[in-house]
C-alpha cells in the first residue's frame, strides 16, 4: 500500500482551512465553514453520500435514502443506522488559536514537506490531522479496495472543543446525535472515536515510544485483564490485530472528548483511538512525527478489517485468504485497476 503519509498530505492539503460557520446574518450555518465545505468536497469526489446537519455535523455514508434526505435528515439518518455496524467520528471544531488562516497556511506548508519517518510536525494537529486520517482512510477504500462501505458511518462531528476555547456557539454535535438517535443504533455497533493525546493525560513513562492509545471510559462495558492497571489491554482485542507499542488506558473521569457523549449509553461500546503527540495538545508546539501517522493510519485500516471490530463483510467478500503461519494471514485484494503506486495486500 502506499506510504500512508502521501496519502494524508492529500487530504491535509485540501481542508486545511478555518471553521467560522457563520453565514452573511451572522447566523449559524455549518455549510458557511470553509473547513466543513472543504470536507463536503472531498466527499462528493469520492462519491460518498452525505447529511450536513447544525446539530451534529456532517454524517457520512455511501448512501442515504434520497427521498428521506430532501425532506428530513433525521428520518433518513434513522433508516440508514439499521445497516451501520461501525461509527468514525472526528470533530472538526478547533480552539481559536488553531482557528487563524495564518496557522493554517503554515501548517500546511510545514505538512507538506514531511517524508522521512523521523520527520516531525508541530502546530494545530487538533483534530485536523485525524480528519485528514479519516478522509484519506475512505479514499482508500473506496477507490482501491472497491469497499462501497455500507456498514460504516462516519461523523465529522462539532462542538467538541469548550466554547471558551473554540470562541464561538456550537452545537456538540455527539451529544446531538446520541440524544437523537441511540435507540436507533445495532444492539452490536461500535463506536472509535478519532482524537489526538499527549503526556498531559499519561503518566506512561515510554510515551516517546508510543504512537497512538486506545483510551476508553470506565463504564466500558467489556472486561479488562487487569481492572487494578490504568493501562490494562481490553480483551476484544487480539494481540495480531494491533501494531507494535499501541498503548491502551482507562480514564475514570471520562476521555474529555467525544466519546464521553457516546458511552454514557451503557449498551454502547466505543472507544478513542487517539494520535500520541508531544507537548501540550492546545498549543502551537504541539508534535508529532510521520512515524506515529503512519502507524495510526494502518492501525485504523485493520480496524475496518478487523473482526472484533466490524464487520462480516471484509472476512467474507474481500478475496482469497493465503495461510502465511500460525498467527498471520493475508487477504488479497483483486482490483480491475490499480494505482500505480499501491500494492492491495492487507495484513490483518
């Protein structure tokens, strides 16, 4: 597969760009951010069907019933959620000091020159780059593995940041949508919310070596190995299914992100699959490195394949299974056309 990090580029380079959505009235109006406008664009070139909605965001999916979605959102959200099996959320909003077309432009510019592993970008990471993972994710699938996605929802949420941040009034979109639409939900759908961390929620002493945790509440309702460690592996997961140093911990507080909105329904199993980053989150020397991207973006691939996360799907259309051992195996992918640069060999 290519280099993960070209693909982020891509996306990175297309939405990276300010979320006043404020129409000529000064009224709310979610389809007057550029940021939001820039995402809506990258979705109609991948020909994924969408909602944008000043509740909740921009819903995502590869289709919604037209009929429904002309007249009332909810109602065509509501019978599209009777397919999902996997809900992405990643909030747009950003706090004011990310939120300057000036930060944004050098950002940019600074993201673009990454290449080597090692290469290190620092500034509004939070949560533009998980936007830009999540775009670049769906891109994949849907152009290269011929996935029309059915079973996945993705959110764009709003109103994650606290107002006092952010600056201005906005719904929070998660608390919207749950409230809305919980008991619509599969009794076995997931939840993984994107989201990046740092040292200032861990105490974990190899932090440097860690390249994304999966962070989740403690009303999670799955058993852990060890409820007495704050870092304890949650037993859904096999260990061949995640990529080397992937970190997992408890907060007993909440995560302070979307996720706090999603598990308060105690039927619900989700979790926050966050990028680790360096120094603080809401700062402008916020870092991370090409190394920790792009392990997140393949660690968030095989979640999409991954059994104990989704979906019958992939195990049963996506080709021929190869026995590579004891522990691992190989789904091949045969595509009509391939770009010339990928190679569709997943590992899971």
């Amino acid at each position: 597969m290519a280099n993960p990090i070209e693909r982020i580029k891509r996306y990175t380079n297309k939405i990276i760009t300010t979320h006043l959505p404020q129409n000529e009235n000064s009224e709310y109006d979610i389809n007057s951010s550029f940021k939001a406008k820039a995402i809506m664009k990258c979705l109609d070139e991948l020909k994924l069907d969408y909602i944008a909605d000043n509740r909740y965001g921009i819903i995502v999916a590869n289709s919604f019933n037209q009929e429904l979605k002309a007249n009332k959102n909810n109602k065509a959200i509501k019978e599209k959620l009777k397919e999902v099996d996997l809900i992405v959320v990643s909030h747009i909003d950003m706090i004011s000091k990310f939120n300057q077309a000036d930060v944004l432009n050098d950002f940019k510019e600074n993201f673009e020159k990454l290449n080597d592993y090692e290469d290190t970008i620092s500034g509004p990471l939070d949560n533009t780059i998980t936007n830009a993972t999540l775009l670049a994710l769906l891109a994949s699938r849907v152009e290269n593995l011929g996935d029309d996605c059915k079973d996945v929802m993705a959110i764009f949420s709003i109103g994650e940041e606290d107002i006092s941040e952010r600056g201005f009034k906005e719904k929070n979109g998660m608390k919207k949508f749950m409230d809305k639409f919980a008991d619509n939900l599969k009794d076995d759908v997931k939840f993984i919310n994107l989201d990046v961390t740092a040292m200032e929620y861990h105490d974990y002493k190899n932090d440097e070596n860690i390249p994304a945790f999966i962070e989740y509440d403690d009303n999670l309702n799955s058993n852990k190995i060890d409820k007495s460690y704050k870092y304890s592996k949650l037993d859904i997961f096999d260990e061949n299914s995640l990529s080397d140093n992937i970190m997992f911990c408890e907060y007993e507080d909440g995560t302070s992100d979307d996720l706090e909105e999603i598990t308060i329904y105690e039927d619900v199993f989700g979790f926050t699959f966050s990028l680790n980053t360096y120094e603080k989150i809401h700062s402008l020397k916020n870092r991370t490195n090409v190394r920790n991207i792009d392990i997140y973006f393949n660690q968030l691939n095989k979640f999409f394949n991954s059994p104990e996360m989704l979906t019958k799907k992939y195990s049963e259309e996506l080709g021929d299974v190869i026995s590579l051992g004891e522990n691992q195996k190989v789904i091949r992918v045969i595509k009509d056309y391939v770009n010339n640069d990928d190679e569709y060999m997943i590992l899971v």
